[in-house]
C-alpha cells in the first residue's frame, strides 16, 4: 500500500492547482527569455536565439513531466516513498546529474540519424534544430497528457529525422541506424520485463514460498541487495559519469564489485537486526527493500539526468553555435546558461507536471509491492547494461515500463498456475462436500499469490473437496484475473510506435512554418 497523501502530495496533483502549474512553467519560461535576451544583447539573430532557448526550456520542462516517472514511479507506488518525498528527490538528482555529470560538449545530431554535412545553409540548419526541439516537446506534452510514458530520446531522433528530410531530403537520413532504434522498441521493453519477472520469480522461489521467511530473507536478501549495488555501481560509472571518468567495462565492473562487497556486509548486519522484529509475512519482507529502493530512485534520476538533459540542450546548444560561428557543427561546447536550461527545466517539468505519470507507471498498471519495486529497478539497470555492451541501443523508459508489464504478467501466471493446481486437487472428490469447502475457496480466492502456495499445501494434506462442475468453470473465470491493465498496455505500446512518425511530421510541419516565416 501507497503511504497516505500529505500536504505536498495534494498540493502536487489537485486539479485545482492546475491553472498554477501552469502558470509557473510560463514564468519559468518567460524567465529563459529575459536572461537570454541579456546574454546574447548585440549578437546577430539574437531573437532566433532567444526563441531556442525558450523551446528548449519547454522540453525540458516535458522531459521532466514524462520521462522521469519512470525512476521514482516504482518506488511511489510500492509506497517505499511518498509522491512528494519522490518528487524532491528526483527533482534534487536530476539536476545534479544534468549540471555535475552532463558534460561539456554534446552531439547536435543524436544518434547520428542525419548528415549535416549535407546541409550548406546554416539558416536551415538552425531552423531545422528549432523544427525538431520543439516537435519533440509537444509531443512528449501530448503523451503527458495522455498519460503514456513515451520514450524523449524517440521523441527528439523523431524531430530531427523529419525537419532533416524536410530540410535536405531523405538522403540526409541514416536508415540504418533507425533500423536500430525501430528494433529497441521491441528489445528494451522485452529485456527489461524478462528480467524482472525472473528475479521476482528468484525472491518467490527463495524467500516468499518458504514455510518460515525470516531466516530466508537472512540468507538471500542481503546478496540480492549486493547484486543490485554492482549493477548500480557498473551502471553508475558506465552511463551516469562517463564524461567526466573515462572507464572501459571491466573497470566500470569492479568499481560495482567494491560497491556491491560493502553493501552486502553492511545489509548483513541491518537484514540481522531487523529480523528480531519482523514479522513472519511477506509484508514484513518487503519492508527489507525500502531504503535500497529509495537509493535506486536517486541514482536513477542522476544518470538520466546526466544522459537524458541532451535531450533537451543538444539542439539548443547547436543553434547557440551556429548562430555564434556561422556553420553547421555536429558537436558543439556547452555554455553554462544552457545547461542550466535543461538542469532546471527537468526539475520543474518534474515538480510541477510529473505527478501524473508517476502514478501512472506506479499503480495504475498493476499493484507494485517492495518486492517487484526492487525487481523493476534492478531490470533497468542491468538492462541499460547488457545493452551498451551488446551495442543495441534501448530506452529506458521502455525497459522500465517493461520491467513494470513484466512483473504483473508474472503474477498473472502464477496465480492462474496456483488455480489449475486447486482445480487437479477438486477432481478427485463428490460434490457432496461443496459446503465444507467454501470457507476455503473464500480464503483462496481472496489470497495473494504467496497465500495461495500455502493454501494450495494445505488443502493437499487435509484432502479438501472440490465444487461441483460448474462452480470449477465459474472458479476458472474469477482466477483468470487481469493483473495488468489491458488498456494501459494498449495505450502505451501504440504511443511508442508511433512516437517517431508523429514527432518526425510535426517536425517537419514546423521546419516548413519556419522557413516560409523567415526566408
């Protein structure tokens, strides 16, 4: 269960507020245009200039609302944080990895999807930078909307992709690095749900279905706590400060190794302590994974914070140097205002618009515990990992709403399993017992999925009876229950496919606007 809603929770998702919110962001972005305005007093194009900015504010900020749920949302709704308490710590983090680990040059051209060389004209470079921002951010502003957790990376390769066709022809483009990302919208929410299950299926296996689980939780939550600290670690020193410690994997690994080594005596010791007074449930459990969940959300929002402000400042920052040098650049410096830009534009969107899709990706897909909290985000950061050393490039928004289907597919199954199990059990009786019965289908039908494992052994060893033929079919009918929300997966799936189209014929929708405005 979720903590209960305090002052801050209300003030963050009352509808009330909403006119508030609003007007904050505007002020936010009416402030980007005045210090702009200021820093760039004399210099050619300074309007354009400004204008940028404040579209790049504006995804920022969308970047914030949409994508960032995605590291506190599992956490929000496994209750391990409040949404408030979520909201400041990724707001803190986000930030800090954008303006501590978001280097100091970025690549204008993400991907590497268009060719700028191709492009002689630095109006139309500059138009097409301005086409793709800020298609970029109205789309991730309709998926917020929405409610769908989009992938931003796709939002904005979808930008430049359509403003670069429409601005150098569909020679400008690389197919063959979009056959890549086309595929990453199968294998990062595939690889980041696999994962999750198998590790929720692991702590069942060894802890959950156990007779007595505080011993079990001694012996195995410890080394599951140190497996996620290594590939925090690892993931940490591969994606989160990689421009500013240049390591290779194995040195990336070992940094997680010496991590993963401490955490483990260090949860030894506290797993110890707390089993004095834990209770013997999975409730009790759970409360075992608070703290390392509260970690993963805070190192989560750095790294993205760190990778994902790039989507916002890359273009921004290859308009400022066009701009200032007159020629079309490919990577471009990074001025201290602009990352500031980004820093701050993801911790507002975040703040003033994230709660949405926080709850979204945290209760309103299936019901998270501690326990498929943890899973989930040590999918993700074990995902991000496979994957950059394979050389496949995947989202991470996918992969932890994968990771979230995942988990809630699992437990659909089990509890189906648990129910053919009930149903073999019933075959060998008369329905003369249906009465003595019914207390216990009761129990059953109301049981979680580790109650069933024990209902299921105690009903074989006193030999309970089963319901008559038709009350089985009926039975079969209550436990084929959806524990994952068949629209929120249809919803969701259909606004990544056409996360690329949309954004790419908005892109170049507006790369035309521009261009018939300003020639």
């Amino acid at each position: 269960m979720a903590p209960k809603s305090g002052f801050l929770d209300t003030l963050l998702t009352s509808p009330s507020t909403e006119r508030y919110r609003v007007g904050f962001s505007l002020l936010f972005l009416l402030g980007i245009w005045l210090v702009v305005g200021q820093l760039s007093s004399g210099m050619p194009n300074s309007m354009l200039l400004m204008a940028a900015a404040v579209i790049g504010g504006y995804m920022a900020i969308n970047i914030g609302a949409n994508d960032v749920a995605n590291n506190v949302g599992p956490a929000v709704g496994s209750g391990a944080l409040s949404l408030g308490g979520a909201v400041l710590i990724a707001a803190i983090f986000e930030a800090g990895g954008a303006i501590i680990a978001g280097g100091d040059v970025v690549s204008t051209i993400k991907g590497g999807i268009i060719a700028a060389d191709k492009l002689a004209d630095v109006n139309a470079f500059v138009w097409l930078m301005t086409a793709a921002l800020l298609a970029g951010a109205l789309w991730l502003n309709l998926a917020t909307w929405m409610g769908a957790p989009v992938s931003t990376t796709h939002s904005i390769v979808g930008g430049v992709l359509g403003a670069g066709i429409a601005a150098g022809g569909w020679g400008i483009a690389d197919w063959g690095v979009m056959a890549k990302i086309v595929a990453s919208w199968v294998i990062s929410p595939v690889m980041g749900g696999v994962l999750a299950a198998l590790f929720l299926f692991a702590i069942k296996k060894t802890v959950l279905y156990r007779q007595n689980l505080i011993p079990a939780a001694r012996t195995f939550v410890p080394w599951l706590v140190a497996i996620m600290a290594w590939a925090f670690g690892t993931y940490l020193m591969v994606k989160g400060v990689k421009k500013i410690i240049k390591v290779d994997f194995l040195e990336a690994s070992l940094v997680g190794l010496a991590v993963a080594v401490a955490v483990f005596f260090v949860m030894r010791i506290a797993v110890g302590r707390r089993a004095a007074t834990m209770e013997n449930s999975s409730a009790g459990v759970n409360t075992l994974f608070t703290w390392p969940l509260i970690f993963a959300a805070a190192l989560l929002s750095f790294a993205h914070g760190a990778n994902d402000v790039a989507n916002a400042i890359g273009p921004l920052a290859a308009i400022n140097d066009a701009l200032s040098a007159g020629a079309v650049v490919t990577a471009a410096a990074i001025p201290m205002w602009v990352m500031l830009v980004g820093a701050l534009g993801l911790s507002v969107g975040l703040m003033l618009f994230g709660p949405r899709l926080i709850k979204t990706v945290g209760s309103e897909i299936t019901e998270l515990d501690k326990t498929r909290a943890f899973c989930i985000a040590l999918s993700a950061a074990l995902t991000v990992i496979i994957a950059s050393q394979l050389g496949l490039p995947v989202s991470s928004t996918h992969i932890a709403i994968g990771g979230v289907f995942g988990v809630g597919f699992l437990r659909e199954y089990l509890k189906s399993n648990y129910a053919t199990q009930l149903h073999k059990i019933m075959e060998h009786h008369d329905e003369a017992e249906q009465e003595r019965l019914r207390p216990f289908l009761d129990d059953f039908r109301n049981a979680s999925v580790e109650e069933m494992e024990n209902l299921l052994k105690e009903a074989k060893k006193k030999k309970q009876v089963p319901l008559s033929k038709s009350e089985r079919k009926r039975l079969k009918k209550i436990y084929r229950e959806e524990m994952v929300k068949r629209s929120h997966l249809t919803r969701i799936v259909a606004a990544w496919i056409i996360t690329v189209p949309a954004s790419a014929l908005m892109a170049a929708t507006l790369f035309f606007t521009l261009r018939g405005l300003l020639m």
